[in-house]
C-alpha cells in the first residue's frame, strides 16, 4: 500500500485539474493551452515554460487535437502512462458527455420550427468563426511563396476530387524537398511519386452504415488529421457526406455548431456524428476511435521530444502539412458556406459575426448564442 501512495495523489491531482478544464475550457485550442499554462506552469509550478514549449511543439508535430494532447503530455510527465491516460480521458470526457445529451435533443428536438430557426441562425456564425480561425492561422502558417503555392495547389487538387490525406502528405514531402532540395536531389521524384500515385484513388459509391466503419473510418482520422481543429470538417466531409453519404453538409455543419456551445475540444464533433448514426453506441464508439491515435502518438512522441526538437527536417515537413491543412480548411468552407449562406440575412448575420470577431475579438460561444437568437427573432418578423 505504502508503494501505491505516491502515484494516487498525483493521478487525483490531474483528474481533478483536466476534468475542470474539460468543463470550462471553452474558445478553441489555443485558449486552452493558455489555460493550461497558466495551471501547471504559473500555478502548479509542474514545469518550466521551456518544458511547456517543447510540449506544444510536440503536439504540432504528431496528427490529432493539440489541446487534448497537451493534456496527455502533462499527464505523462506528471505521472507516467497512467497520468496520461487520466489527463486525455478527463479532459475529454465532460465535452463528450455535454455534446451526447445535445445530440440527444437535436434529434428529439431537430425537427421542430423553432430548432430548424435556430440553427438557421447559428450556421452563418459558425462559417465566420471558421473563416476567422482560417485567416488568423494563415497569417502564421503561409509566408512566403513556396507556402502560398503549397496551399493554391492544395484548393485547387481537392476541388478536382484529389484524396485529403494524400494532400497532406504530398504538402508536407513538397515543402521539405524544397528546403533541403541539395539533400533530395536524388530521391524528390520518388518521394513525390508515391502519394501522387493514390491521390484520385477515392471510391465515390455509397456504402450502406456500418459500426465497424464508422469505427475505422474515426480511427482514420484521429491518424491522419493535422491542423487547426477546423480541418477536422475537410475528412469527416470527405467520408461521411461525399464518398459514404451517410451525412448532409446540414448536419455537418450542426454537428461543428454543437462544439462551438459546449466546452473542451472540436473534436467532440464525432460524438455528435456518431449519435447521429447509431445512438449512444455509435457516439462512444466516434469518440474513442478518433481519439485512440492520439494516446498512442502522445506516449511514442513525449521521450523523443529533445530528438524531435533538433531535427532541420521535422520542422519544414511541419511547415508543408500545416498549409496543406489550412488549404483543405479553405475548400471545405467554401462548400459549407454555399449550403448555410442561403439569403440575404444569412450572409448579412455571417458578415456581421465576422467583423465583430475581428475588430472585438467576441468570444465565439456568445456569437453562436447571438446567432441561434437572431434565427428565432427572424422568424417572428417574417
């Protein structure tokens, strides 16, 4: 028992700390490192601010949500495998339960006049918020000509059918061949030609529903998925309303308006989708698929951080992935904008939303309030 004592209480304190967190933390990826920060570094005193760098640093460089796997990270150097387990389940875990009891009434609910208003209120903001979040991360991730090319290139191949993980790849490879071209010279036509093999191999058949894959297809994800949590949209798009048309972009974009109310992370979204499919069962099986990958990532990664860290490839190849994301991110707006932007006071209320985000920095969740308000006030007026 004696033995046991040390690791209890450091495994209480991260279950502790991450499941406020998880309650709480709401405005997106960044306000939750932030808050995270300001937890275990000011407060806690648990690292140094170099060692919560080199963590962020990290999470940029392995596929998945960052905040959730800052969580994770925390945990694994605060008390080993199953502190990071607790620290990624407990942060999690409040948003998911918050996001099933949502999914619950939007299907019980969803169908009546005054949801279907509401949420014709809320799609607009939701696309300001994206288009919000796609220029602020643009500013950082496209410098120079070599990224702006990286991310044209990524529009214009997945608007003619190109398959998004191989954009990925294919942004990442290009951008590192580049930069380190006297060192590829050799091998770049190899590298490139592999992933460009595959890209257009994407079945467009509808496939009736299934738990497995929808099981496999979130494992898929959860491993591939780079970027602001908003490139989540470009692969659940892709699987689930363009090849498996197993989803509407309506419902897609309800299922990205439910994360933006509740706290902790996007990624949430997949419980929504997974409700959606096939009630509690599906929504469990989402969300322990899509985060799977990320626990597994997270205890690989954390003992080669220093490696990581040093490595001149690891950090251009980064570079490549993260615009070829921002790229998809673009696209897939762009598509769910024309579904949700459908007359004059949707584009108006998107506009407006938009303008507040940039010149007042509004917190979004009292934007997606606003919006469901407006919705319903719009409906009495016409």
């Amino acid at each position: 028992m004696a033995d046991d004592a040390p690791d209890r209480r450091p495994l209480g304190e991260l279950a502790k700390l991450f499941l406020r967190l998880g309650a709480t933390a709401f405005g997106g990826p960044a306000a939750h490192i932030g808050m995270m920060h300001d937890e275990v570094v000011k407060r806690r005193k648990w690292m140094s601010d170099e060692q919560f760098l080199d963590l962020i640093g990290a999470t940029n460089l392995i596929p998945g949500p960052n905040s959730t796997e800052m969580a994770m990270h925390i945990g694994f150097l605060r008390a080993g495998w199953r502190g990071l387990i607790i620290g990624g389940l407990s942060f999690m875990a409040p948003a998911a339960l918050i996001v099933l009891i949502l999914s619950w009434a939007y299907v019980r609910f969803g169908g009546t006049p005054q949801a279907s208003w509401l949420l014709y209120g809320v799609k607009p903001v939701v696309i300001a918020i994206i288009i919000q979040a796609l220029w602020n991360l643009g500013k950082k991730a496209v410098k120079g000509t070599l990224m702006a090319a990286v991310g044209i290139g990524v529009i214009t191949l997945y608007f003619l059918g190109a398959n998004e993980i191989a954009l990925l790849l294919i942004g990442g490879l290009a951008v590192m061949v580049v930069r380190n071209w006297n060192l590829f010279k050799g091998s770049a036509a190899v590298s490139l030609a592999v992933p460009l093999g595959g890209m257009f191999a994407v079945s467009q058949v509808t496939a009736p529903f299934s738990l497995l894959g929808l099981t496999l297809i979130m494992l898929k994800i959860g491993a591939v998925w780079y970027g602001s949590g908003y490139v989540l949209l470009a692969f659940l798009r892709a699987d689930f309303v363009e090849r498996l048309h197993w989803l509407t972009d309506q419902q897609l974009i309800d299922a990205i308006a439910i994360g933006q109310i509740t706290p902790g992370p996007i990624f949430t979204a997949a419980t929504f989708i997974g409700y959606l499919l096939n009630g509690i069962t599906g929504a469990t099986l989402a969300t322990i698929a899509i985060c799977l990958p990320s626990f597994v990532f997270v205890a690989i990664s954390n003992p080669l951080i220093p490696r990581i860290r040093k490595s001149k490839y690891a950090g251009s190849l980064l570079d490549g992935v993260n615009v070829a994301a921002l790229g998809l991110m673009a696209a897939v707006t762009w598509q769910l904008g024309r579904a949700s932007l459908i007359d004059p006071f949707t584009i108006s209320l998107a506009v407006v939303a938009l303008l507040l985000l940039l010149r007042y920095r509004i917190n979004s969740v009292w934007l997606v309030v606003g919006g469901a308000v407006a919705g319903l006030v719009w409906s009495l007026l016409i």
